[in-house]
C-alpha cells in the first residue's frame, strides 16, 4: 500500500518578491510506503491554483528529493527529479512529471519526501498568489510495488493543497542626508 499526504515541513503562508525568483519550494509532498515491500513512484500530477498566471508568470516546475526532510530547497544536498522547464502549459492547468524508474523507490515501511520547486519571471506581480495541489491521490500519482511490478493505488481521493506565497513589492526608502549642504550661492 501507499499514501501520499501534505508534508509536515511544507512552508506556510507567506511572502515572496514579486518579478524573478528561482527554485521557490511551495509544496513538501510526504510518501508512505507500507509493510508489504518498497514502492517505486514514477508519475505524479500537479496542478496551478494560485491567482498567478501559471503559464505566463512561472518560468520552471522542478520536483526535488527533501534529502533532509526540512522543506526546503537546498543544492547540491535536495536532488532534482525532473523539470518542466515552460511551466505550465495554461493557467491553472496540470502538469504530469515522468520519472525515472529508479528515481524514487521508498523502502518498506519508510516514508520519503519530495519538494515542488517553482521559479517565477517579471510577470509574477504583486498581490498574485502561488498555489498548487495534488487534485486526487488515488489518480495523480502512479506507483508500483518495486518487486512484484504491481500496480498500487492511494485510497485516499482528497485534494492535498499547499499554503499561498503571495508577491510583494520590495521595500526601499529615500530620504535626504542629514550632510546636505543648506541653501546658499554658487558663484558662475
């Protein structure tokens, strides 16, 4: 058996700056394999649901391995899956990443976590919200018992969503010197 859920360490709500980031981790996703034998994952499904234009703001999907299990993304420790280097391919449409078949093999009776990374461009403006969701875990992920080949299935068919990163404005303040020199003359 195996069950998918929303990782412990996912990042809450928050802010991010608006225009260009790389590698946003938005969603830790959390496997559980059961005591029956390992499970290899070779497909999962995942879905834009944020006010951001999925397919003209978001400029790359990447799924990580959480080596360290904290949520976020780091390099080289979080190993990158694959990636859909357009983002996808509408607004608040899905994206289904293909692995390899050895990429992600949870031992039996293990749990293994997965980041989903996204990188925004110059049209992720503020006030938009980044969002995804696993839409059914029963169908948008296939997984197999890594020494039968069998094919498994989630029983649960909830939807699994991640917190909003909304886009902010930096924040810069001018002011005048304390050392501005006062009204005076300037001879020509």
């Amino acid at each position: 058996s195996t069950q998918l859920s929303l990782g412990a360490a996912t990042i809450g709500d928050g802010y991010i700056y608006a225009g260009n980031n790389m590698d946003i981790p938005v969603m830790q996703l959390t496997f559980k394999a059961g005591d029956t034998g390992p499970i290899r994952i070779e497909q999962l499904t995942v879905t834009e649901a944020g006010s951001i234009n999925g397919q003209t703001a978001i400029s790359n999907i990447k799924l990580a391995i959480d080596a360290d299990n904290d949520g976020l993304y780091t390099y080289p420790g979080d190993t990158i899956l694959t990636e859909m280097p357009m983002g996808f391919p509408a607004d608040n449409s899905s994206v289904t990443f293909m692995l390899a078949s050895d990429s992600l093999i949870i031992p039996t009776g293990c749990t293994g976590s997965i980041l989903v990374i996204i990188s925004t461009n110059p049209q992720f403006e503020p006030g938009d919200t980044i969002r995804v969701l696993i839409n059914s875990p029963h169908n948008d992920y296939t997984a197999y018992d890594d020494i039968s080949g069998d094919t498994i299935f989630d029983a649960n068919y909830m939807q699994i969503y991640s917190n909003i990163q909304t886009a902010k404005v930096s924040s810069t303040q001018l002011s005048l010197g304390a050392a501005t020199i006062g009204d005076g003359y300037i001879y020509a």
